[in-house]
C-alpha cells in the first residue's frame, strides 16, 4: 500500500509514536476539511472508491457517529460492524474476524475494542489493510488526543507553552494517555489530578506533575481535561461514593475560579452531570465540549485522507 505523501506509516495507532511534524500535518489538513464540513453540501471526492470497515467490539456514540461521517464526506464506502449479530458471538476470534474482512478487498479497518493492542495486533497481522485505533482498552485513543489538540489551538492559537491539566481516571482513561503524548509532544506541560487510586503508579515517568488535589491542580491551569469514572473498567472499591468524589474532584463554578480567567474546560464524554462536571461549567461560556465533537470530525476526516493517500480534496 503506498503511504501517504508526509504522514509515513500506514496506521494509526497512537499518539506516542507521532512526531510533531506529523501531529502539525493532521491538524493543518483538519482545518482544511472544517471548511468542507462548514459548506451546505459536506461531500468530496478524495477516497471516492476506498473500502472501510468500523469493527466497533465497544458501545460508542462521538467516535462512531464522527468515523461515519467523516468517510462518507470524504465519499468513502463504509460498513458498519458490531459484535453483537455476528460471527463473535459465534466464538469468532478477533484475528479471523479481520482477515476475513481483509479477504473482502478491504482498504481500511477502524476498530475499538476493549483489549488493550487489540489494534496493534491487527496491525501486525493485516498486511493489505490500514488500521486505524478508535480506542483500544486503556490503552490509547489517538483521534481523541488529536481532536483534543486540534481544539485547544484552534480556541488558544497554539499549545505550545500551555499548561494542560487532565482530571479524574487517568488509570483506566485512553484518552489520558493519548493527550499525554500528544501534548507533551507538541510542547504543552501536563498534569494530572486525581484519587491515588485512580493514578498509574508509574504516571511521573511520562512526563507529567501529579495533584491529588483539584484546585492547587488547575491553579495557573489553561486547559482543564475532566474525565469521567469509567466504571465498566473498574474492579471497585477505589473512592468511598461518587458523591465524595464529586465534592473533592468534580468541577463546579467556584473551583473554576482557581484556574486563569481565560481557561478553558474539556471532557471528551460521555459526560456524568453533577459527578465529574457541574452542569453550570459543562454549558458554560468556557466549555469547548461541542467544539471538540465538530473537530472530531474534521480531525478523523484528516486521518482518512492522510493514511489513504486520498486526491485532491476538491476533485481537481
């Protein structure tokens, strides 16, 4: 498969691998596609013909409705899998499952699955298609961090020099990780803020300050990332009640006072009102939430084009 002109891998798969030029090269080229998806007809022609598959093994809303409809405003031909009605549920292991959409002349597979490397597996076995990580355990979420990264320059006018702090389940958060390394990458200083329990033990060695308290945290703060509790991935026992939580680690308007006057607040959702976010601050004039599901698409648009070597955007 020929790789795209500047973006030279064939998969996407985390943030941790992506150089600054290349992280530069996806966030130009989604703001190139904002405008295609500001237009009243959203469509180009650039992967007119490309096959795609969104092998989705995991609830998702934003992440799948924005692949969606970034490979049908690029005019891609997509198919949408779940695990539920198929063959998995048959006892059809991941790997088969794959080649067997491989073996359908596929040119792409996105996949979340709640196997951490589940993607990277597939990576390694898949020769004739790209993969592209929509979220693979807790691992990584790589249009995630770039959709996040993509939002704060666009609202801040660069990252370099910000100061990024990430709130809540870092352990069991994707997310986190991928915001991590992207930003770190593209010059932001990171920290996180949580509960003991919900930090790696190992968390320091990537580069990042640790708070466990939440307004020394944002203090200075120009970006604040809250996370939600992800209890699907939790064994228990890890905070005494959700309500304690909130009062010690949920963002309402009086802890927002500890930030910068201009910083601004994220959650990549779903979002737990009253729990990590305090509804005044989730539809507040400082909440980019909805800036960064309308960049999501442009960012995953962006991906598309660039891992599938796509034509001109405007069909020239």
């Amino acid at each position: 498969m020929t790789e795209a002109p500047g973006l030279n891998r064939r998969h996407l798969l985390g943030l941790e691998q992506l150089s600054r030029q290349e992280i530069d090269l996806i966030l130009d080229t989604a703001d190139s596609f904002r405008e295609v998806i500001d237009r009243p007809i959203r469509k180009v022609p650039a992967l007119r013909g490309r096959n795609i598959v969104n092998l989705f093994f995991e609830s998702s809303t934003r992440t799948r409705i924005s692949f969606e409809l970034a490979e049908k405003q690029l005019s891609a031909d997509s198919v949408n899998f779940t695990s539920s009605g198929s063959s998995v549920s048959k006892g059809e292991t991941l790997l088969d499952t794959a080649r067997n959409v491989e073996s359908m002349k596929v040119d792409c597979v996105v996949v979340r699955h709640p196997a951490s490397g589940a993607s990277h597996f597939l990576a390694d076995h898949l020769t004739q298609t790209t993969v592209i990580n929509a979220g693979d355990g807790a691992h990584e979420h790589p249009t995630q961090g770039l959709l996040d990264i993509h939002t704060i320059r666009d609202r801040l006018g660069n990252v370099d020099g910000k100061r990024v702090v990430i709130v809540g389940d870092i352990t069991h958060s994707r997310v986190a990780r991928s915001d991590i390394w992207g930003l770190r990458t593209m010059g932001a200083s990171v920290a996180v803020c949580g509960p003991p329990t919900m930090l790696p033990v190992d968390i320091e060695s990537m580069g990042v300050d640790v708070f466990h308290n939440l307004e020394e945290a944002i203090k200075d703060a120009d970006v604040i990332n809250m996370l939600r509790i992800q209890l699907e991935r939790q064994k228990g026992g890890l905070f005494p009640s959700l309500r304690e939580y909130s009062r010690l680690f949920g963002l309402n308007a009086e802890k927002l006072k500890h930030a910068k006057p201009d910083a601004i607040v994220m959650h990549p959702g779903p979002i737990n009102r009253g729990v990590e976010l305090d509804a005044s601050v989730a539809d507040g004039d400082r909440s980019v939430i909805l800036d960064q599901v309308t960049n999501g698409v442009a960012v995953r648009m962006a991906v598309l084009f660039l891992l599938l070597g796509g034509s001109d955007r405007d069909g020239d």
